[in-house]
C-alpha cells in the first residue's frame, strides 16, 4: 500500500507543475556496458560472494545485448530499456592424482525497463537547454542459472545438475536531469529507486553525448545498478544482493 501511495503522490506531482512543450520524436539506440558483478548470492543453503570483472565476463560471454527507445510526445516521455546477458564457462577442470572435477556454468540474465515521464521544468539558456522530468514505471528481471558438476575419485564418477531461477518485478519511480544542445554536446544524470514484493533495486548513471547534425548521437557514462532479490526456486533458498557497475558506449538515431 505505501509502495502504490508512493507512486500514486508522484504522478499527481507530475500532472500538476506546468512545463513547456517540445517537438515530437522518437530516438532508437544500442550500447554496451562494460560491467563488472560483485555482491552476494545464495542458493539453498550456500552463500558465495560474487566478484567478476568486466574481462572475465568478455572472456566467457556467449551473447550480450543493450537497446533502449524513448519516444517523446510535448512534455510527455515513453521509455523503455532492454538487456540481455548470456555467459558461460564450460568444462572448467581441477585435476589431482586421484581426483577431478569438471564444471560447465552458465549465467543467464533478461532486463527489461518501462517508464511513462513527464518534464516538470524546462529553460532555454541562449541556444542550450535545461530539463527536468519525473518517471513512474517497472523493472523486470529474469535470473537463470545451469550448473552441472562431474567428479571422480579413484575411477568412481558422480554428476550432478542444479538450474535455480528466478524472475520479479519491482515498481520503480525516477527523476531525469538533462542540459545540452540540439546539435552538439549534452551532459545528463539518472537516479531511480524500485521496490518488489520480495525485491528492491535502485539506478545511478552519468552521461556526456555529442549529436550531430544528421541526428546521430554518440553517448559514453557510467551506471551502478544494485539489485536485491529474496525468494525460492524448486523450494531452494535462492537470494541475491549484487551490483553491475561499469562505463558504458552507445550510439543513437532521432527521427
């Protein structure tokens, strides 16, 4: 009930501060995120810290993706953010004289974002421009993880196969700040805050951009999102406290 109270009090917030309109568009764009991993997870009754840089993840990735889309309507902005992680290491291997251990691991992860915005303030400062705007949405997450594990002592082979996986989604408010120029440079800041039933999350991210004439803008920052997730899978205790942090690089096109 606080969590709809919240967004509920935002939106009327939104609704009521003028703003000045702006040109319709829409903006497509692809980036990749060079994040490393840290935090903890459990699963059943075991709890591991995490700690994977940016290399190792490039090392191991199968397929990763990035995209967003922004469609703006005069005040009103329409948000959505898309990504996809796929990395696995197969047949990692410690070997003694009498023992050895072979582990395939894959690590899948979907992360979907929709936001509904609107500009609460906005000046033009000689041929730049100064916004603000808040946004209500939801965050979707999707965790799956493969491990099969194979051991042998003294010629005796085991195996064994765990698949736990997880998904929730969390209800988000956020607040936008941006400063730039049609054509040229633009500097902007993110902050969110989202909140689940079993979960919570929040999003902090800088940005510098440079567009050019013919509407293409190249943009480079850097984001720490955190995650926390406190749930079951097949019965099995499976938590998660994590934080992706890393620059990103992208590249976009008005129209």
């Amino acid at each position: 009930m606080k969590k709809l109270f919240l967004l509920a009090t935002l939106f009327g917030c939104v609704m009521l501060t003028p703003a000045h309109a702006q040109d319709n568009w829409t903006e497509v764009g692809i980036y990749a995120h060079m994040l490393g991993i840290e935090g903890d997870a459990t699963v059943g009754n075991v709890t591991s810290d995490v700690d994977v840089s940016f290399s190792d993840i490039l090392d191991n990735l199968d397929i990763g993706f990035n995209g967003f889309v922004e469609h703006r309507r005069g005040k009103w902005s329409f948000i959505g953010d898309v990504a996809y992680l796929n990395v696995s290491a197969e047949k990692t291997r410690s070997r003694t004289s009498v023992t050895s251990l072979t582990l395939d691991v894959e690590y899948k992860q979907t992360l979907a974002e929709a936001f509904v915005g609107y500009r609460v303030f906005e000046q033009n400062q000689g041929e730049a421009q100064f916004g603000i705007d808040l946004l209500v949405g939801a965050r979707y997450n999707e965790l799956d993880f493969e491990l099969d594990v194979r051991a042998s002592l003294l010629g005796l082979t085991t195996s064994a196969s765990r698949n736990p996986d997880q998904d929730w989604v969390d209800g988000v408010i956020a607040a936008r700040v941006q400063y730039g120029y049609d054509n040229g440079w633009g500097v902007s800041a993110w902050a969110d805050i989202g909140d689940g039933s079993d979960s919570s999350s929040f999003q902090l991210a800088g940005f510098v951009s440079y567009r050019f004439k013919n509407n293409i803008r190249v943009i480079g920052g850097y984001r720490l999102y955190h995650i926390e997730n406190t749930g079951d899978s097949g019965g099995r205790r499976f938590d998660l406290d994590l934080d992706y942090t890393g620059p990103l690089l992208g590249v976009s096109h008005r129209f």
